[in-house]
C-alpha cells in the first residue's frame, strides 16, 4: 500500500530537515549545516551571513572592572566562534558567547595583558571576521583609588555605629516587653 499526502499537506508537517549553505567571497569559500529537528516549510529561515573582515566587535573594557571585557551580540556579524586577543586564542568562551543575546556577555583579560593594548580578533562560523583594538590603561586605571580614604573610612565606621545602635535598641525594647509581660503575669 503506498500512501499518498499532496504535496502542501505533507510540506505543512513539521519534520526533520538539513540545510546546506556554501557562501563565497572572493577566494574564501564556506559551508555550513543546519540540522533542524523541527523544520516548518511554511516559515521564512534567515540566516547571517557574514565573510567580511573588516567588522568592528562590539567589545569594550567594563568601566567597573577594568580586568574584565564586555561583549554584546552583533546582528550583522552573527555568533563569534573564536576569539583571539593578542594572538592568543581564548580558549574557554562563555556559553553567551554561543548564543543571539541582548545582554551583555563578560570575560577576563589575562593577567599579563591587562595594561598593554589589546588588539582582540573575533571569527563567526563562516570565516567573517571582526576586530577591536582597546587602548593600554594604566596600573591606577586597573586598580582605583577611593579618592578620599579617609572619608570611605569614616562612612564604614558610621555605618558600623549606626548598625550596633540599631541593634542595641531592638534587643532593649524586647527585654522591656519581656520584663514588663513577666511582672504583669506574676502580680496577677
């Protein structure tokens, strides 16, 4: 028995489908695979398509942490496969790294890169690649100062006051309480 399903019924049912994409640019040619498990004939599938190599990443120190990169998601340039930061491959990209994202996604300058300038190289899945160069800091950048210890000091002390007087007050308005429930219950 040989069943029969028209052609728009049978494109309708999700199934598995295979995608095979080869780009070329100029002497640089790639091809990639998308294993849908789902795939929906009916859904129009973009993908980013992006062999340039003259791409600025989208990466900057963190203002907070100057030992610390923050990377936001491109959509023009797709998912970064590799970094290099100084020619030195990075070698354990966070899973966010992996992913569309609208946040933002952090990793750590090496310790002995810290204050040089960073010349930082990132690829996507097709060859497309997308580059930064962040400026050198200096030692008083990666590690600030309080610009007045002694006033952060003095902050610490008053709050470290205020704190124990705080708690001082609620321990002596339950004795009160306790005391004063206690004698109540003994006169009568």
């Amino acid at each position: 028995m040989l069943l029969r399903i028209p052609l728009t019924t049978g494109l309708d049912a999700l199934s598995p489908f295979t995608i095979s994409i080869t780009a070329e640019n100029g002497s640089i040619e790639s091809t990639n695979k998308f294993d849908h498990i789902w795939y929906d004939f009916s859904i129009d599938y973009n993908y980013q398509l992006n062999m340039d190599d003259d791409n600025v990443l989208n990466i900057k120190r963190d203002t907070g942490n100057m030992k610390v990169l923050k990377y936001f998601y491109d959509e023009n340039f797709g998912v970064l496969e590799s970094l290099f930061i100084n020619d030195i491959p990075y070698e354990k990209l966070p899973e966010c790294f992996g992913v569309k994202s609208s946040g933002a996604c952090y990793i750590s300058v090496p310790q002995e890169q810290q204050l040089v300038e960073i010349e930082i190289v990132g690829s996507n899945m097709w060859g497309g690649e997308s580059k930064i160069t962040l400026p050198e800091i200096t030692p008083e950048q990666l590690n600030p100062v309080s610009p007045n210890p002694i006033n952060s000091i003095f902050n610490l002390i008053l709050f470290d006051f205020v704190s124990i007087l705080l708690v001082l007050m609620i321990i002596t308005y339950i004795l009160y309480r306790t005391i004063r429930w206690y004698f109540r219950t003994v006169r009568e």
